[in-house]
C-alpha cells in the first residue's frame, strides 16, 4: 500500500515543553521516528523555564495523525497546548467569494450600478440576448455543477460533500485562467432533473462544467445539455481526463519508439473516465484497446455486469476476442492505463508486460499499483498524485477548455477542440527535454493554460464550435 505523508493530513500542534538543551530535538525525533515529516517550527512564546512552539507535521492520514498527537501527550515534560487540522483550518470560512468589479462610493455610483441607470442596461439586453455577454458576468462565467454522486476517491457524498471539491475547482478557473466559475451542487436524483436544473439556471453562464456525477447517468446528462443548450457543455471526468491521458501517452509513446496505432492498450475502468478515454484513443488512431472492468475483459455477448455503455465499448475494442481476467490480460500489453480502484495489482504483475512498458496508475489517492516499485517492470509510470513524477491531472485541462471556448463564443465543445487541447499540451515538453520522468508539464507551468486556450479556439473555428 502507498503511505506518503502530506499536506493533506497535516497538523499544526502547539507544544509546552522545557527551555533546555536537547528538548526541542528530542520531539523532533519522536515525530520522525514516528515515520512523520516535521516542518516549521516557530516559538509563539518564551517563558522563564518553558517555551511554546508550533510544530507543523506531515501526516499520511487520520490515524497517524492521532497515534502522533496521542505519542506528544504521553512524552514527560511535554504539554500539547492545541491540535490544529491545517486542511481544515485552509477551508475554514469557504475558499471563494464574490466580490464588485467596479467601485461603489457614493450615490452617483449607486444610480448606475443598481436602480435607475441599471434599467437602460436590462431593456438593452431585453432586446439583444448578446449584450449579456458583454454588459453583465455571463461572458466569463462556468457553472461548476455536480449532484455528488461521484466524487473522486469518496463516491456518493452529496452536494453538501461535495461543495469544498467543487469551490476548490473554482478556485483552479480563477487562478489559471482568469475565469468565474461558481459551485452549483444540486439535490437532484435523477438526469431529468439535473438537465431540467441546469437548464433553468443557464442564462447566467456561458459554458457547463460538469463534475463528479455518476455513470452511466452522467452520458445521458451531458449528451442532453449539449443537445439542447446553445452553450459548450463539457463532462470533465470525461473529457479533461482523457485530454491529460493522451497528451501524457503520446510523449511517453515517443520515449519508448511506439507509435500509438501500433501498441496494445489495457484499459481498466468503465467509469466516465475510462468510457471517455477509450473514446479519444480510438479518435486519436488507436487500433487495439481492451477494457477490464470487475468481472474482466469486456467482449461482444458477455453477460456478467453489462450495461449499455458497456456494450458499446465491447463492439469498440478487444479485437482479438480476449476473455481474461485483468492479471492475465496484461500479457504482451504496450500500455496499462488505470482508472479504477487502488491496489488492485502488484508491481510484479506488470512483470508479463510487453518490454518498454507504460503503466498509467491513475486511481486517487491509492493508484492501481504502487507507482515506485512499478518502475521495476515498466519504463515509463504515471499517477494521478502531486508527489510522485509525471501527474497526469484535469487541472492542465479544464482552464484552458474553458479559456478558449469563452474567447471565441463557442456553442459546443467538439472532437476537434478536444484533440487541439490534448496535442497543445503534449507539445509544451520540448524533444530535449522529454525523459521518462518528464512526459507532461506540471499544473503550475503558467504555459500551459494559454496554450491550451488557442488550440481550442483555433478548432472551435473549423470544427463547427462556434
């Protein structure tokens, strides 16, 4: 199992403890001993005999997280004054808020922003729809809408469960490209309800991003709202996994000497993600892709598990009729890309892989297979994490989607837009610089986000986008 200590489970413990020689190292120690990483460690008082200090520790989860504080209680000559969670301490008050565009200071001000100059601006926009964009928040707002039913590594949460992911996405518009994007968690049950919501909050926004909705509902959602909306709609789950995925594998298809029609790829997942990215490799030229779900590889006239989205990616892949479990279907396989469970193979497993071998472990937080031992058996290794080399994460994705499409007044978010934005990426490591453990740009690389937007507004102009 992956452990790995994180900002994530970290705590901030304010400890009293002795002003002598050798006290402050011998809690350092205990914490490291621990398995714990320590970090700042600032003096919040000096007494006569004492001193108060913060200790900020790094955790990798909950109950590590108490066995720490529990060791720190128990050490003699040493008080633990207050245990802060940092994470929750980071969300406390909610991550976003609204705040004016324009000054309001006094009553001239007043006249315009709201009652009577606003009235010119709403009979304008009565009369013309498209001055909306330009006079009010519209042009550059997303609606982020989730019914919490999928929320990444936590599964049905609910809206309320999921309000901090989807702040913490609109948090992500705003820092990398500049974009409004507002939370709208909804207490829907059905798809029916979820196209009758989102169409009837729409006018405010001008594109959908749909988030963390269950399959095999969120397909019919997303085909729906794209059908009957004349604003882009885009399932991230989906298509900002795949987008990342292809990007990520067509480096990594050049660091091995593979060209993508030619490898063999094992899929596992029949979620939203692996439906989707099924889908874009085959658009991307892909001949030969198998997909494993629980019960295996799917295949034409399997009963065990089915659905109709399953049946489709049956006919889709597995030319050669495989009918094996996941273990056994990695035999002689190019690529493995995992959009499951953790731990569902030991790194020895990859072992029967075809040589120069490319395993995508893309499960949240515990990968399919640890990714460090994974690199025994396979050249090249991909998570979904931040600490480990190569993430391959939505947030290179989505900003720039949005980005792009806002700049030009998409209607829809085509094929096109989609394979722009994943080869834009792709494109941001330069040849000299691709390496194995270099295959797809960090998040933080301020490239990224533009040129990600003029890829797709450059397609949305001959794709039929617009």
């Amino acid at each position: 199992m992956l452990v790995q200590s994180s900002p994530s489970h970290s705590l901030t413990i304010r400890v009293r403890f002795e002003r002598r020689p050798g006290a402050l190292a011998r809690i350092a120690t205990t914490i490291g001993e621990m398995d714990a990483l320590v970090g700042s460690i600032p003096i919040v008082k000096i007494q006569k005999d004492h001193v108060i200090r913060d200790f900020d520790i790094y955790a990798s989860d909950e109950n590590h997280e108490q066995r720490i504080v529990d060791t720190l209680k128990a050490m003699p000559q040493v008080e633990v004054i207050a245990v802060t969670d940092r994470t929750f301490q980071y969300h406390k008050g909610g991550k976003i808020e609204i705040i004016p565009t324009k000054r309001l200071a006094g009553r001239e001000d007043l006249s315009m922003a709201y009652t009577p100059g606003v009235g010119r601006i709403s009979m304008a926009i009565a009369r013309n729809a498209e001055e909306a964009y330009k006079y009010t928040i519209k042009g550059n707002t997303v609606a982020i809408v989730t019914d919490g039913s999928a929320v990444l590594g936590l599964g049905n949460i609910g809206p309320l469960g999921a309000l901090p992911v989807m702040e913490g996405k609109s948090m992500l518009f705003k820092e990398f490209a500049g974009v409004n994007a507002f939370p709208l968690c909804l207490n829907a049950s059905t798809a029916d309800e979820i196209v009758a919501a989102v169409k009837a909050i729409s006018p405010v926004f001008a594109a959908i991003n749909l988030e963390d909705i269950s399959a095999p509902r969120c397909f019919e959602v997303e085909k729906r709202l794209t059908e009957e909306l004349d604003i882009p709609v885009f399932h991230d789950d989906q298509h900002g996994t795949s987008i990342a995925v292809l990007a990520a594998l067509r480096n990594a298809l050049k660091r091995v000497g593979k060209r993508l029609s030619d490898v063999k790829i094992l899929v596992s997942g029949t979620g939203a993600a692996g439906v989707a990215c099924i889908k874009t490799l085959l658009e991307a030229g892909a001949r030969q892709i198998l997909c494993c779900d629980r019960s295996g590889a799917l295949y034409p006239g399997r009963v065990e598990g089915m659905n109709p989205i399953k049946e489709e990616i049956a006919r889709l892949t597995n030319p050669e009729g495989i009918q094996s479990p996941l273990k056994e279907a990695l035999v002689g396989v190019d690529v493995f890309i995992g959009l499951s469970a953790g731990n569902l193979l030991e790194p020895k497993d990859l072992e029967v892989m075809a040589p120069k071998s490319i395993v995508f472990a893309l499960a949240n937080p515990i990968p399919e297979v640890n990714p460090w031992e994974a690199l025994d058996y396979a050249q090249i290794v991909a998570t979904g994490r931040s600490d480990f080399p190569n993430q391959i994460n939505n947030a290179l994705v989505f900003p720039g989607i949005f980005k792009g499409a806002l700049s030009v007044r998409a209607r829809k978010i085509t094929r096109e837009m989609r394979l722009a934005a994943s080869a834009a990426i792709a494109g941001l490591i330069p040849e000299d610089e691709l390496a194995d453990q270099n295959i797809i740009p960090g998040i933080f690389n301020k490239g990224v986000c533009p040129a990600v937007a003029a890829a797709v507004a450059n397609a949305a102009a001959f794709s039929g986008g617009l």
